[in-house]
C-alpha cells in the first residue's frame, strides 16, 4: 500500500526521504523508473553494487523489495547495512523520527518512521530500515550503539507486527549483558623488542 497518490510530483530527495523514513515503496518504484538510464539499468546497477560489497548471496529484482524474487541473507544484509552507514543522507534520514512533505495533488501530508525505535530515547540508532512482505515476514535491520560498541542487527521474519521492536530489545538487552567494555591501550607504555614494535590493532 502507498499514502502517495498517483500522479504525485516529487524531487528525487524528498522520494528518497520518504522510501528511508516511511517505506513508501511508490517513492522507491518512482526512482528507479525516472533513474537516467531507466529502470532496467537501475535493477542491474543495484545487483553489481551487491555484489562489489561482497553480498554474494543477494539478488535485487525490483527497487520496492516487494517482489518476492528478492533475495538475500542475514549476513549479506549486515554488509549492506555497513556500507549504507558511510552516507549521510541515509543514516540521517532513516534515523528520522518523522518527515513533513506537500504533495502537489493532495497537499500537507505527514509520514512517521516506520521503525518506531526512533523515537525511543533508550536507543542510538545510527541506521535503520524495516520491510515485509508475506514471504520474508517483518524485518529490521539496524546499525545501534549498545554497551558503548557499534553493533550491526538483521532481523528476518519476525513473527508479530510489533515483535522485531520486541526481538530487537531482547538483543539490546543480551548484548549489554554479554558485552564486556574493551579497555583501551596505553600508548605511552608499547612494548618493543628487536626493534619491533608488538602491538594489537582493533577493528570495528
């Protein structure tokens, strides 16, 4: 289903908006229709960037998600969702509590974000994104810091309309419990033996 009507006119990044924050899936078909190249390049466009990020599992069909021929997995989602974090544009819009826009047919519309952990204080969400469709059952996935640690979550087919909220916070919640701070390295006392410095490196 779609709040927007058909014959809407919207720039591009007031689609792009309102595809991160509310999953308007007509916003998502829009781009990839009006793409310069045309939607067919778009589809194959969308699949190469998957695979040069390694997602060797994944294969895009439409732009919405809707079709149930897209397909991917946890971890192939979790490299997306690492790659999508070094934009702005989308960690700051799908972060978005909620987005105001005119439609030129209809008028003021309001649109909140469909992952309501936005706009829950206890959380810093650094990226999000919802879907669902029959075949998948609701999903989320998220980039959050929890125990003072980015930390990438995928959830596929949770089973109720409000239990990724709830599956997400079980994670939070065993995570914080797990997750012990790592204590950060002294770097005025490095040891060096034979002229070699021994040192650990730590990667996020």
């Amino acid at each position: 289903s779609s709040r927007l009507p058909i014959g809407t006119r919207l720039s591009r990044s007031e689609l792009i908006n309102l595809a991160l924050i509310a999953s308007e899936n007509r916003a998502a078909s829009a781009l990839a229709t009006t793409y310069p190249a045309g939607r067919a390049q778009f589809i194959r466009d969308m699949n190469q960037k998957a695979h040069s990020l390694g997602m060797v599992n994944t294969h895009f069909s439409d732009s919405t998600g809707l079709d149930s021929t897209n397909v991917s997995t946890a971890e192939d989602l979790a490299k997306m969702v690492n790659a999508a974090y070094r934009y702005d544009m989308i960690r700051n819009a799908s972060t978005t509590s909620s987005y105001d826009v005119h439609l030129s047919n209809r008028g003021p519309a309001h649109f909140n974000n469909t992952n309501a952990l936005v706009r829950n204080s206890d959380w810093v969400i650094g990226l999000s994104k919802t879907g669902f469709i029959n075949e998948a059952g609701r999903c989320l996935v998220m980039q959050a810091e929890l125990a003072g640690e980015p930390v990438i979550i995928v959830l596929l087919d949770s089973y109720g309309k409000y239990s990724r909220i709830g599956d997400a916070n079980r994670v939070r919640k065993w995570v914080e419990h797990n997750l012990e701070p790592k204590p950060t390295q002294d770097l005025d006392v490095v040891p060096i033996t034979l002229g070699q410095m021994e040192s650990q490196e730590r990667f996020n």
